[in-house]
C-alpha cells in the first residue's frame, strides 16, 4: 500500500479521535526541499471541520502519526503545514518487494472489456509524412500504455483506400506513367504514387490557370478542369466496378500497402487488425435506415437524412445524401458497430485523429448514444495538435510534406553525426555503429514528439532532439547505458549476489539520495494508470526523465562500487538495476529500444 494511503488513514483516525471530527479527505503533497520531511499534510482544509489554530492542531496530528504509525520517524510543522518524516525501513521494505520483480508498474489482463485503438489510418495516395508519425506513435504508445494498465488492446486502423483522392494518383499515372512501377524506378511504392498525386496537382493547376487567361472564372476553373473531370469519371467507373479501373486500384494499392508495411517496421508499430474504406464506406446504412424507423434521425424534402442535435449544443447533420450515398459519419457509425461485432468483449475506443476532426467525433459518439449502444460511454477521441517545422506548414498535393522514412533517415544520420563528434565508439563494427545510430536517432524522434502533451501543437526541430543534454531521448538512453556499465563492472568485482541479497539492508541507514530514488521509483505504477486514463505517453516521457535526473544526481553525489560499506555497495547496485528496469519498462511503452552501451 502507497504510504500516502496508510497516512490519510491514520490523519483520519487522529482527527476523529482528538477533535471527535470526521474529516472527509486529506490533502497531501511532497515536501519543500527546503525542509525536513518526505510528505506533507496540509492543515489549512482542515480549519473547516475542525477549529483551532493550524500550527497546534498540526503537531497534535504529528504525535498521533509518529506513536501510531512504525513508518512515521519525525515531524515537523511550517505555520499550517504538517511535514512527516518516513522511516527508512518503510523505503527499504518496499525496495526489497520490488527489486526482482519483473515488469514492475504493470499490471496482468484481468479479464475486463477490451479496448480498441485507432490510429495511422492513412490515405493510399501518398506516403506517410510527420504528421502521420505523430498520429502512429501516440496511438501505439497509448496502446502498449493501456495494455500495461490491465485492459485488453487491439491495435486497429482503417485504410482510405477509395474516393476521388485515389483516382487522382490513378489517373496521372495512366497519363504519364508509362508502366512505371516501384521495380522500375527503383522507388518505394507509395513515394511512387505520391509523386503522381502531386503530378495531378500541377496539372490541375495548370489548366485552371489556362481556363482563367481565357476568360473562366476561378470558381468555374476549379470545378471543371479537364483532368479533375476526368478523374470524377474514373471514382464513378470504380463504383460501378469496372474491371479495367478497379485492376489498376488493386495494382497501385498494392505498391502502397507494401511501402507501407516497410515504414510501419522501420517506425516499430504494428497492428491486430486492419479495414479498409472500401470495404466499410457503405456501412451504416442499414443503421440509419433503422434510426430513421426509430426516430433518431429525421428525411427532408429532398430525400436526405439528418439528425437534430442543436438540443445538444451541436448542429444539424447529414448521415445520408439525397441520392442514398453514404457520407463520412454514415461509414463510421457502421465501422464502430462493425468493430464491437468483430469484437464482442470491446467496450471502448480509442481514436487517434487530429484535432481539426474534434467536431466530427463529438457528433459521431452522440450518434451512437442516440442510437442505444451502451458502449458509446467509453467512447474516445485522442485529440492532438499539428506538427509544424520551422519551414511552416506541410501541403501533401505540392509535395511539400515531411516524407517519414526520409525523416527517419536523416535522424539516423543526425545521430551518426554527434556521436562521431562524441567519441567513444573506436571498438564498434560497422554494422554494431549503424543500429545505435538508428537506434539513438529513433528514440530522439519518439522521445521529442511524446514527450509533449498530445494537445498541445508541435515545432519538431531535429538537431535539438538528438541533444545528448536535457529532456531528450538521447539523454535518458545514455544514463540507461551508464547503468549498463556499472552493472558489468559490478559482476566483475564479484558483485554478483547483488541480485539476491534480500533483509540485511534493513540495518541500512538511507542516504539523502538514496531515499529520494526509491521515492521516485514508487511513483512508476501509479504514472502507468494515469497516463492510461489520461491517455497521455507524455506523463510516461517525464517521469522518466524525472527517474533519470534523480538518478544523475544519486550517481554524482554517492559512490557506488567505490563505496566501502559492502552491503551498502550492493544496495546502491540494485537501486542503479532497478532504474535501468525501468527507464527500458517506461521506454518500451513509448516504443523506444535502448542501448547496452553508447
């Protein structure tokens, strides 16, 4: 039980028994630096239910604490704050729980519902970019976090795979392709089909722009553009299945998925299960046209289907055109129903989109309220804000975009460059030199970008995130490594029973430092359950980094296998043991490798 349990308790039960009050809650807090005490009780919310002055009703608690309470070693009392000394037995016993034991902060599936998480999800006309990067790394990390919390994960995404968007790559590469395949150019398939995405784009423009020069107006340009018509011509041959066209989709979708799958290993997501747009963009029909029998949803005179949610705080919204197509919100209305039957012990979701798509989702889970399904409560949309560079904003069509696997090289390299700069790497092989390069330059990458809360906007900078200073990746794989190190020296000095040495420490008096890492190793389980309620890999980041400061500070101001003392010498042993548990537990959540040495 945490110590912060077992003295909100006793508080109680102090107050109950000297004032004869029943005090609803305790409000603690760690203690100033500044002063004596690992814990503090706040007296002033007390002053509510019970009358006197802070500073004595403080020291009443205080005795009560210390003659109760074998964990309790001192007190102190600052005007209304009540600071508690915890015995270094209490630190030492719980060290000793843990110390051996395996994932340490996670918790076994205990057999409650499942959760599904969405993410990546992206478009099969182009490669995958930053921004995409962002979107697969919050998603997996949320759902590795979950996983460690106890519930049940399934990894899914759902490809768009159809639209006029698909077309667009198809029909330029008709026009200009000429055969040209991954194989032949020597190209990833989707960069290939990316390039004639924006292909289509430049001469889309270019025939607005002579359409303007001969007296059209934009607007007019814009929507009658010969190639764009051609394309809306090659969408409506699609759905009507025309062989010739729907074998040049399956051909070019084939390209992309498989380059796809290159950059989803390289970036280490994965996923259990996979849907695709053209498989669920006509789902949810049947849905509707039962909500409509039900009242949900309401016909106008036209024929289209809405729903009324301005009672809601919201709009008015299409769920059907008026020629019976399927709009965006009618296909993810069905994809949920579809995923809860794939899935039957389901009963949540996650969505990884952005932000712009808030609106969307808001709608989407009242629908499904509205429409009765009890599950649509634990319903979720993982919001995040854009990733922007210090060049600006991306623009996929003018292929401006961020290409991720070039992203992920150029990190490789970025990495290669300051550790060359750095030294210490004279008896590395080629090839070992080249995976930590990859593997530093990975963990900057995923480190920068989870380190921030998945709200808050993005300004990726590259150089900085490969700091081997600060709140980076690097820094915490280095400290990881430095622990690496101790503990094959320690295995060297015949340090080996450090791992069994079990009840002797409790004749052990705590340094300063010692006390305060084992404090912080503490907070690791209840970080892993926020972060999953929260749905936050960023609470996971700084609490590592927060592990890994403390133990920089323990490292430089005690001395390990240099001290004298021999069971003191194997405590500091396992607690550098444990933290490398840990950093590399709190790493994998984040999908981070790191390295045994650097």
């Amino acid at each position: 039980m945490q110590i912060q349990s077992v003295l909100e308790k006793k508080v109680k039960e102090a107050v109950k028994s000297i004032f004869g009050v029943d005090l609803p809650t305790v409000e603690f807090q760690p203690t100033r630096k500044d002063f004596e005490g690992d814990i503090t009780a706040v007296v002033f919310p007390m002053l509510r239910f019970v009358k006197g002055n802070p500073e004595v009703i403080g020291t009443q608690i205080g005795e009560y604490l210390q003659e109760q309470l074998d964990e309790v070693s001192g007190f102190n009392v600052v005007k209304g704050f009540l600071n508690i000394v915890i015995s270094d037995v209490f630190y030492l016993d719980f060290f000793n729980s843990i110390k051996t034991t395996n994932d340490f902060g996670c918790v076994a599936h205990a057999g409650e519902d499942a959760v599904m998480v969405e993410y990546s999800s992206p478009n099969t006309n182009k490669p995958l970019h930053l921004g995409h990067i962002r979107n697969n790394l919050l998603g997996h990390s949320v759902a590795e976090i979950l996983k460690a919390s106890g519930k049940k994960v399934y990894k899914t995404q759902i490809i768009n795979d159809r639209g006029i968007h698909i077309c667009k790559s198809m029909l330029a590469w008709q026009k200009f392709g000429k055969g040209e395949t991954p194989e032949s150019s020597g190209l990833k398939g989707d960069k290939l089909v990316g390039n004639y995405y924006v292909a289509f784009d430049k001469t889309y423009k270019a025939e607005i722009s002579k359409m303007v020069s001969e007296g059209k107006v934009k607007e007019v340009a814009e929507k009658e553009a010969p190639i764009l018509l051609e394309a809306h011509e090659m969408l409506q041959k699609w759905e009507a299945g025309d062989e010739e066209v729907v074998g040049l989709w399956k051909t070019m979708n084939s390209w992309v998925y498989k380059g796809f799958d290159e950059t989803y290993k390289n970036l280490g997501v994965d996923f259990d299960q996979l849907y695709f747009e053209s498989d669920t963009y006509l789902l949810g029909k049947d849905v509707v046209a039962d909500g409509l029998k039900k009242g949900v949803f309401y016909k106008k005179e036209d024929g289209s289907v809405w729903i009324d949610l301005t009672d809601d705080g919201l709009d008015e919204k299409i769920v059907l055109r008026s020629d019976g197509t399927a709009v965006y919100m009618t296909q993810d209305i069905g994809t949920a129903i579809q995923r809860v039957t794939d899935y039957p012990d389901i009963n949540g979701m996650v969505y990884t989109v952005g932000n712009e798509q808030d609106y969307h989702f808001k709608v989407l889970f009242l629908i499904l309220k509205k429409l009765g399904f009890s599950w649509s409560e634990s319903l979720h949309h993982l919001s995040y804000g854009m990733v922007d560079l210090p060049s600006g904003k991306m623009k996929s069509r003018e292929g401006t975009v961020v290409d991720a696997d070039d992203l992920m090289d150029d990190m490789t390299q970025t990495a290669a460059t300051i550790s060359q700069e750095l030294g210490k790497l004279e008896d590395y092989s080629d090839s070992e030199k080249q995976e930590l390069y990859r593997m530093i330059g990975l963990g900057a990458l995923k480190y920068y970008i989870l380190k921030v809360d998945p709200k808050k906007r993005i300004l990726f900078n590259p150089e900085e995130s490969v700091d081997f200073h600060g709140n980076t990746g690097p820094f915490i794989q280095y400290t990881y490594a430095r622990i690496q190190s101790i503990l094959r020296r320690a295995v060297r000095l015949d340090l080996s029973g450090f791992e069994n040495l079990t009840g002797l420490e409790n004749a052990i008096k705590l340094h300063a430092k010692e006390k305060e890492l084992i404090k912080q190793i503490q907070l690791f389980p209840e970080t892993i359950q926020s972060a999953a309620e929260n749905f936050s890999p960023a609470l996971i980041a700084n609490y590592t980094y927060d592990l890994v400061k403390e133990f920089n500070s323990f490292y430089q101001q005690v001395s390990i296998l240099g001290e004298p003392n021999e069971q003191k010498k194997i405590l500091r042993v396992q607690l550098s043991k444990k933290v490398g548990e840990i950093i590399q537990s709190a790493f994998l959540l984040l999908g981070i490798q790191v390295p045994e040495r650097m």
